[in-house]
C-alpha cells in the first residue's frame, strides 16, 4: 500500500533520514521505534509532503506522492494524528470532528462516521460541546485520532500517541487502535516510543537508528531480539 524507497531528507545541510525504505501492507499496523531524534516523526512529515524527501521516492497504492502538496496527499487517503496532539483548542468537540471531514462532501457518511467515532469514545460524545483546549491529555489524544478517522483515512499516520499520557489511558488508546484496524480495515503506520506496547500491537516493526533503518521483521520476533528488549524494552 505505502513504499518509501531510499528516502534521503534533509533540514538545511543536516541528513535526517539516510536511505530509508519501509514497506506498508494494506490492513497491517506497522510500528516504527527508535530513541529520540532518531527520524521517526521526520518519516511520517516525508510521508505527508510536509518535509519532502531529496533523494527516494514514496508511492502510495503504486502512484509517486514524493512531489504532491499535503492536502493532495490528504485527499488520497493518508491522514496523520501529529505528535503533542496539535487540536483546535478554541473550538468545540464538535467543531473539531467537522474540520477532520472538511475535504468531503458526504454528508450522510459524515453523520454515519461521527456516530463512529462517538462510538470509539463514548467520553467525547459528553464532551461535544466542550473547547477542545479544556480536554484532559487523554481526551485531547481521542480527539486527535477521532478528526483523523473523520477524513476517512485509507493509512492512518500515529506520530506518539502515547506521549504524556498516564498508563491506564495509553492501554485504552492502543486498544482503541486495535480495534479501528480491525472493524475498519484501515492500515496503520505507528510511530512510537513505547516499544514494548507498540510492538505488542503491531504485526511487524521497523526500527530507526540516527536515520537509518537498522532492523525490521514480525513485531513479535522484535520483542524476542536481544538488542531490541537491551535498547527499547529496558530489559
């Protein structure tokens, strides 16, 4: 579905991502892991044509996308849920779903998808006419991922949604990952610091080293690598 092929990209004179090539099969959830700075988030702002490749080439469904502007590369199927969250704070829930579906002209499926969404998180269904800004961390994080779901994503791009969350959520949004994969079908591309959980839930795992792929294979093979359990999973 996705393939990104030798992608060389660059901040000014500073090589952040070296030859990079990642695989994305339709219907997986594949996680990509590294330690900070590694280029994770780098690769997901290549993906989207925010910060676009040098050298590669990224095609998604067999057609190159290096050279599309992001909102193009949005109306081809490929949303990101950005690190930190980045809502609307000073809308409503409500507010921020319909700025998810702004690109579509469905409206029936647009009520069908928020009566989806309200579904996966019951919590932002009470919380509809609430500012976004006033959410708690978690909420916030729901809301990110409920406004990329209402562009009716084909790749959902997760740049650390863990991030800053307390553990008894992080599980109830992995789960929640879980499930928009498998009712949905939607493919998956996972950035994450928390190895040990994205791996779990993952089916196969790439792992990013100074820009640089330097392992990949089945996620649950990953979780077994010593040099993985050594430098990710603190074990």
């Amino acid at each position: 579905m996705l393939r990104l092929q030798n992608i060389q990209t660059y901040y000014g004179n500073i090589q952040a991502l070296k030859d990079v090539t990642i695989d994305i099969e339709e219907g997986e959830i594949v996680t990509l892991i590294g330690a900070n700075g590694a280029g994770k988030t780098t690769t997901l702002m290549s993906i989207c044509g925010i910060t676009p490749p040098r050298k590669g080439e990224i095609a998604f469904k067999g057609s190159r996308i290096h050279q599309l502007k992001p909102e193009s590369i949005v109306q081809l199927g490929i949303c990101q849920v950005p690190e930190g969250r980045r809502i609307f704070p000073g809308m409503t829930v409500l507010e921020n779903l319909d700025m998810g579906a702004f690109l579509r002209k469905d409206k029936a499926a647009i009520k069908t998808d928020l009566d989806m969404v309200f579904d996966l998180f019951p919590i932002l269904d009470q919380r509809r006419s609430q500012l976004g800004g006033t959410l708690s961390g978690g909420e916030q994080q729901m809301l990110a991922i409920s406004r990329a779901l209402m562009a009716r994503p084909r790749l959902l791009l997760l740049d650390e949604p863990s991030l800053g969350l307390a553990p008894l959520i992080i599980q109830q949004i992995f789960e929640i990952i879980k499930k928009i994969n498998e009712e949905s079908g939607t493919t998956i591309f996972l950035v994450e610091q928390n190895a040990n959980q994205a791996l779990k839930l993952a089916h196969r795992g790439y792992v990013m080293e100074n820009g640089r792929i330097t392992l990949v294979d089945k996620a649950s093979v990953l979780l077994e690598n010593d040099a993985v359990k050594k430098a990710y999973l603190g074990l």
